[in-house]
C-alpha cells in the first residue's frame, strides 16, 4: 500500500514537472528586451561629433520636451532604410544622433548623401554610450519625455512606427 | 641611498604589475559571467562582436571607478534585466530552478530510504 502511494506521489511530481518544462519550452530562448520602458535616462557624457567638445547628458536633453535619440552608423545598412522616416519625423521632434563605432570621415559622407535628420549628433566610439542606453546594436532608437525613456525601437523604423511616434508626441 | 632608491623602483613596478594582474583576472572573471546578447550561448569573454567588445571596456572601466563585482553586475541587470548574467540569483522567478535539485535528491534519498529498510525488514 505505502509502496503504491510512493510511487503515486512520484508519478504526480514527474507529471508536474513536464508540464513546467513543457511550458518552459514554449517560452522564447533567446533575448527579447522589454521596449516599453519607463527608466530614467542614464547620465554620460560625450563628445560632440562636429567639434569634438565635451559635453553632458544633462545638458542635452531638457524636461517637458520629447526627444528621439537615433544610434546610427555609416556601415550599418538598415540605418539608410530608416534615414528617411526620420528625415520625415524631424520636423516634430528633435532628433539626437548617437553615431556608434564609426569613422567620422564615412559618418560625414553618409550625411553629405542622404542629409541629416540630427539636431545634434554624439560620437560614440567604442560602443559604450550605447550600452549605458541598453542598447545592443544599430540602430535603436528611444522616445524620450520628461528624461524618461518612453520605447524603444529595435532596428530600423518603419511606417508603423513613424506614425506611433507621431501620435505619441502629439 | 641610490641601491635604495632602487630598490624602491623595483618594489612600486612589481607591485603595479601584482594590481593590474589581479584587475585583469577579476574582468575575465566579470565578462564570463556575463551573456553576450548578440550570439547567445556565448560569455562576453569569449565573444568577438561589437556589443561584447563594448562590455568589456566599460566593465574595465567600472572597475577602474572601483564599483565592486556586484555592482558592476546591477549594473548591467538594470540595463539588460536577468537574462545578462550567467548566474541567475534567487528570486521569485528561479527558485524552482534552485530549488528542484535539492528536491529531487530529497525526493530519490526517501525512495531509496525505503527501499532499503523494507527490504532489511
């Protein structure tokens, strides 16, 4: 009688467990980052890309004001996909330009050919800037109020998020 | 005085040396258990991509601001959630993940618990 039990019990606690594993598999196993975010912006700073000044966070983004923060690259190909939803956008809000890894030469090129969208552009070298953002590659780009980060947007804009964007700053 | 001075030398540059030892053991130990997000299934340590690479300048660079292995490890929680580290901590959303070793293994040691004294009845 006791053995039947045991062996009950054990049978119930293996059903348990495949059931949480079988559910466990249905979760994504890869890194899916969370794009509604309400954190703060983080504080850095960093070098002016025209003039290679420094210059602080606190300083570039203001209260009561949306901001878009674009991490972009001249080598990066989804970049010139996006370019020109934020050609179209920047007449709505400002938009800040994080250039991420790149030569400032090519950098330079990629504006001169398609025009820039930036009120003001960052350089970001080695890649760090884009970390304390939470960012893991390009582009990203962050809707920013209140110096607080609103969403994120992972790869290149797009229609939908144009228009998202668009409604949101209204 | 000029043995001295040095000797002096000799004793601040091994000593450097000692330091940066240590700081560079401590960033391997750091960017092994953190995930590279890029091609997971690797640490950041042993992956060559432009985010990895990134990581390991600002956990250098952390550790020259003296934040601690745990702080620097906050750090990044905040940025990337749980997910970033290898080593997840004890929280409402792993401890079965901790907890079903042990349980399994009180669960096995009862079974064969009984086994053996039924049978040495």
């Amino acid at each position: 009688m006791r053995t039947k039990t045991l062996f009950s019990i054990f049978i119930v606690f293996f059903l348990v467990l495949f059931f949480f594993f079988y559910k466990g598999l249905q979760n994504p196993n890869i890194y899916t980052p969370s794009v509604e975010i309400k954190k703060d912006i983080p504080n850095f700073e960093a070098k002016l890309f025209n003039t290679n000044e420094l210059i602080f966070s606190e300083k570039v983004f203001k209260s009561d004001k949306f901001y878009l923060i674009n991490i972009w690259s001249s080598w990066c190909v989804p970049c010139r996909d996006e370019h020109s939803f934020l050609l179209r956008l920047r007449e709505n809000v400002d938009i800040i330009g994080l250039n991420y890894k790149d030569k400032i030469v090519n950098a330079k090129k990629f504006l001169n050919e398609f025009n820039s969208p930036y009120r003001l552009i960052l350089s970001d070298p080695d890649g760090t800037i884009a970390i304390e953002w939470g960012a893991y590659g390009v582009p990203e780009t962050f809707l920013i109020y209140n110096k607080k980060i609103l969403k994120k947007y992972i790869g290149p804009l797009n229609e939908n998020s144009l228009l998202e964007i668009k409604r949101m700053i209204k | 005085m000029k043995y001295l001075n040095f000797l002096i030398i000799i004793i601040i540059v091994f000593n450097s040396n000692f330091l940066n030892a240590q700081e560079q053991k401590l960033k391997n130990e750091i960017t092994k258990n953190l995930r590279c997000l890029v091609c997971q299934g690797q640490s950041v340590y042993d992956s060559d991509t432009e985010f990895a690479n990134s990581l390991k300048i600002l956990v250098e660079r952390k550790l020259d601001e003296g934040l601690s292995e745990k702080q620097i490890y906050d750090f990044f929680k905040e940025k990337y959630g749980e997910w970033i580290l290898y080593d997840p901590q004890f929280n409402k959303s792993t401890y079965f993940l901790w907890l079903l070793p042990v349980l399994m293994f009180l669960l096995g040691g009862a079974i064969i618990f009984k086994l053996f004294i039924k049978k040495k009845n």
